[in-house]
C-alpha cells in the first residue's frame, strides 16, 4: 500500500512539474510576441490625425523651428486617455505551432505631461514624462490564467525641427504582473533614441517614418526545469525598428496604412547567438465621435522569423478589432 501511494504522489508531482513547465513556456512565448507601445503619440510628435501632426498643423517660434499646437509655449501641458479594445487574435500565445485563437479585451488608462517648451537655435526642445495602466483579458475561458496586467512609465526629451524632422531619446519601465496568481511575469527598462520625420503629400495626406534603437534590459524567472542553462536576463535584447505610416483624410474618417520591420539581437542564456526579424503589417480606419472620443476598426498582421536557436521560434499572427479611444489635453 505504501508502495502505491508512492508511485501516485511521484506520478502527480511529475504531472504539476510538467504542467508548470508548459505554463512557465507559454508566458514566456506570450511576452515574446507582446509589443510595448509605452510611449504615445502625443509624446513622439506621431498622430493619427494629420489635422494634430507636427508636420502639417504647427506655429512657428521665434527661432524659425516647428510648434506643435497641441503644446503651450510655457509652462506643462498634460494629457490623460483611456482606450477600450476588443478584438480576435489567432495566436492567443504567439507560439510557432499549436495556435490557439481566442477573442481579447484590454483596456488601458495613460496620462503624460509636457514639461515646458523651450526653444534651442533651430529646434524645440519639450521634455515629457508619462505612466499607463493595461488589463489584458482572454476572453477564452482555458486561456483566463494568462491574464495579465502592464504597468508602463517614461521619460523623454524631445526635440522637433523646423524641416519636420524630431529626434528623441529616453527611457521607458514595463511590468506585467499575473491577474490571477498576482506574480510578476516579466519586467523591463528600456532606453532609446529615435527619429521622426513627418510631411505632408497634399491636403488631405501625411505621411510619417519613424526609426529607432534601444536596449530591452529584461528580467524574467529563469526556468526550474533547465538548470545552469536558463538565465533571467535572457529576454533582453537590442532592436533595432523602422515604420512607416499614411495618414488620409476621408471626409470625417481618418484611414491609417502603416508598416513596421524590427531586428532583435539576443545573447543571453537559452536565447544566446538568436536575432529575429519581425514584419508588422497595419490597417486602421478611425472616426471621432467628438473632439475627444474617437471609435476605430482595425486590421492587423505579423510574423517572426528566428534564427540561432535549435526550438523552432518563428510564429505568425493577425488581430482584428475595434477600439474605442477617449483623449484629453489641458
């Protein structure tokens, strides 16, 4: 009898061990395939609208550089906004086989602040600081515990220039914590320096680059079930990132093509000697339902192609989905 009770407890504790080794993979999967917008549009010189852009709706200071209006010439001008976004993705997990689809719901609240403006030679020169808080739910009920929460926080210095050009460099924190064990899955400091360059084509067109490259100073639980070989930094990277955006005016509907590459270099424990190539496809169609409400249909494609480790790392990935956004400036 005692023999049996043994074999039982060992048979389930190897069942735990590999059922918290799945878990363990697929949260790491899961982070893998996020994207970490911490900084908005507002703080980048980037708009959906080409009425708000820097290159197309600006004052003129003295030293003959670009304004945005949405800045105030002195003093801080603060911003606050929630956005709701219900959607489908088809790889709930960004896993390279075994896809599983599943509805998502998040809901994000941001607020920033621009710290001044102040004029330099030829550019503007605003810094800007900013928090936000994101819910991320499956709606699929086998999927509720990867449920997550993200805290994001950033500072940044930026300055734009009278020929359209910006450039900016700062430093962003990101965290997501588990809903439902409350443990930190996955932490980052991520400073950067980027380009923007925003133009106008004709009336009802802007169009915007965007290029940049940071250090993603990761840290995340290192695996139980490879010992001396799993490391907590191992998630950190450097990437290297270029986009490009149209924004089109269609009587009140603003419609948004844009197009994404970004190089990633790992060298640490499990991921050393990997790079991937990530392509990012995006379609989005917006109508404001005010001067600060906005409601928003979008399309959006992905893939990932890994070299530099012996598991198969690629996946692929589509969301499609509605937005409701809600934005303030004071």
């Amino acid at each position: 009898m005692k023999t049996i009770t043994k074999y039982i407890v060992t048979i389930a504790c190897l069942s735990q061990q590999l059922v918290f080794a799945q878990t363990a993979n697929q949260i790491r999967d899961r982070i893998e395939g996020t994207d970490r917008p911490v900084i908005p549009a507002q703080a980048t010189g980037e708009s959906a609208s080409s009425g708000d852009n820097v290159g197309n709706d600006v004052a003129v200071s003295d030293t003959g550089a670009q304004r945005p209006v949405q800045l105030k010439d002195k003093g801080m001008s603060s911003f606050v906004g929630y956005n709701s976004k219900y959607f489908y993705r088809s790889n709930a997990l960004s896993t390279p086989d075994d896809y599983q689809a599943t509805g998502m719901w998040t809901n994000t609240f941001f607020t920033g602040a621009g710290l001044g403006v102040f004029d330099a030679d030829d550019a503007i020169i605003t810094p800007y600081v900013g928090v936000s808080y994101t819910i991320n739910d499956y709606v699929k009920s086998e999927l509720s515990r990867f449920n997550y929460n993200s805290t994001g926080a950033y500072a940044l210095l930026l300055a734009q220039f009278g020929n359209g050009w910006s450039i900016r460099a700062g430093v962003s924190y990101s965290m997501d914590r588990s809903s439902e064990m409350d443990t930190e899955d996955y932490m980052e400091i991520y400073p950067n320096v980027g380009v923007l360059k925003s133009y106008v084509v004709n009336d009802s067109t802007t169009a915007i680059f965007d290029a940049s490259i940071g250090s993603h100073q990761a840290k995340i639980e290192e695996l139980p079930f490879n010992p001396g070989v799993s490391h907590e930094e191992e998630l950190s990277n450097i990437e290297y990132a270029a986009s490009y955006a149209i924004n089109y005016e269609l009587m009140s509907f603003t419609i948004i093509p844009k197009y994404k590459v970004s190089y990633k270099v790992y060298d640490e424990g499990l991921n050393k000697n990997r790079d991937d190539m990530i392509h990012d496809l995006n379609f989005k169609i917006e109508y404001p339902l005010s001067d600060s409400l906005k409601i928003s249909t979008f399309y959006d494609y992905s893939t990932r192609n890994t070299d530099g480790t012996e598991d198969n790392q690629d996946f692929k990935n589509y969301d499609y989905g509605i937005v409701l956004g809600l934005n303030a400036r004071f």
